[in-house]
C-alpha cells in the first residue's frame, strides 16, 4: 500500500489541531504527531537560557524553531517504517513555500516508497484572531499583544508551489471560516484517505 507523510498546515490558530484530531480519530490506520507536544521542552531551553518565553523571539527562532521541526520530522519519517499514514500538525510556514525544502522532502519520501501530501486549512485571517483569543494560551501573548506586526509576518495565500500535476493528493485543501464550509471539506478528505483504512 502506498506510503503517506500529511502535513496539516495553515498560520496559528486556523483550526489545525482540531482537523488534525478529527482526521486521527475517524482514520483506521494513522500515526498522529502534533508539534505542539514539544512545547514543555522548548519552554525549559528558555529556561536554563534565561530567557522570557517568547515564541516570537529573536532567541526562539535562532536556537529552537528549526530543531523543533527536525524533531516531529525524525519521528515521521521513523513511523513511516511501520505504518502508512503519518499525519504532522505544525504550521510549516516557511517549510512549505522553500521549493527546494520540499523537493529534498519528497526525495527523502521516496526512499520510505512515501509521498507527501499538505492540507492546507484555508482560515480568514480575522476568524484566526478571535480564535487566538478564545483558546487563550500563553503562546499567544505576544502574538495578540502585537497583532498588526505578528500579522506581516504571515502569509494567508494558498501555497500552490506545493501542488505536484501527477499526484491528485500533493496539496488539499480544507475552508475553515464557518462550521458549513468545514464539514464539506472534511467529508472530501476522508473520501481521499479512506484508501487508508
């Protein structure tokens, strides 16, 4: 059976994890990562650093942003040796718009005999904002604090680099604004997983 590697990707606060947990429960055979499950060590890194916890940090992104994803990424490819569906919830914001990342990637796959699959989940921008301020997570701090600046950093748009012409599930798309648009996609994309089951 074929070999899948699905990153589920957006900016904060799209609805990521709850697409990803859905996804991980309705599916029969899927090792579900969340990058989030890194927090507690990277808060103790600020720690021992002496540094105040700030995700958004200058020190967050030199010493622990890109170890974080070679992490969840090692533990991906490591279940790709035993399953055929490994789903990884993180925002990949840069990852996914660097052709090059993505094409040492899928070389990598292709090893496992594996094939890279992005769902993108397609949020407004001010639906993510009242969401960060519902979920209410210390991560978020900063963030809210300096909403406009937090915001130019982010990009919203569809990355269509990702999307590979002789692969139909290279790039996936899930709308997230309303709870109608959600469960139409969702239904799309178990249709396409379910060869998984």
């Amino acid at each position: 059976m074929e070999k899948r590697l699905v990153f589920v990707t957006s900016p904060p606060a799209c609805g990521k994890t709850k697409l990803s947990k859905k996804l991980a429960t309705e599916l029969k055979h899927v090792v579900y990562l969340d990058k989030d499950t890194l927090i507690p060590l990277s808060k103790q890194i600020f720690a021992v650093a002496g540094q105040d916890y700030n995700r958004s940090s200058i020190f967050f992104e030199k010493e622990i942003r890109d170890y974080e994803y070679e992490v969840i990424l090692d533990l991906a490819f490591e279940a790709l040796r035993y399953d055929n569906l490994v789903l990884v919830n993180a925002p990949f914001t840069r990852e996914i718009r660097d052709d090059e990342y993505i094409r040492a990637l899928r070389e990598k796959l292709a090893e496992f005999g594996a094939k890279l699959t992005v769902i993108w989940v397609v949020t407004d921008p001010e639906v993510c904002h009242q969401r960060m301020i519902d979920r209410n997570s210390d991560r978020d701090i900063w963030k809210l604090a300096h909403w406009d600046e937090y915001m130019a950093t982010l990009n919203f748009n569809i990355p269509e680099n990702l999307r590979d012409p002789e692969d139909e599930g290279s790039l996936l798309l899930y709308h997230n604004s309303t709870d109608e648009m959600a469960e139409a996609d969702f239904a799309k994309l178990m249709d396409f997983f379910k060869v998984f089951d």
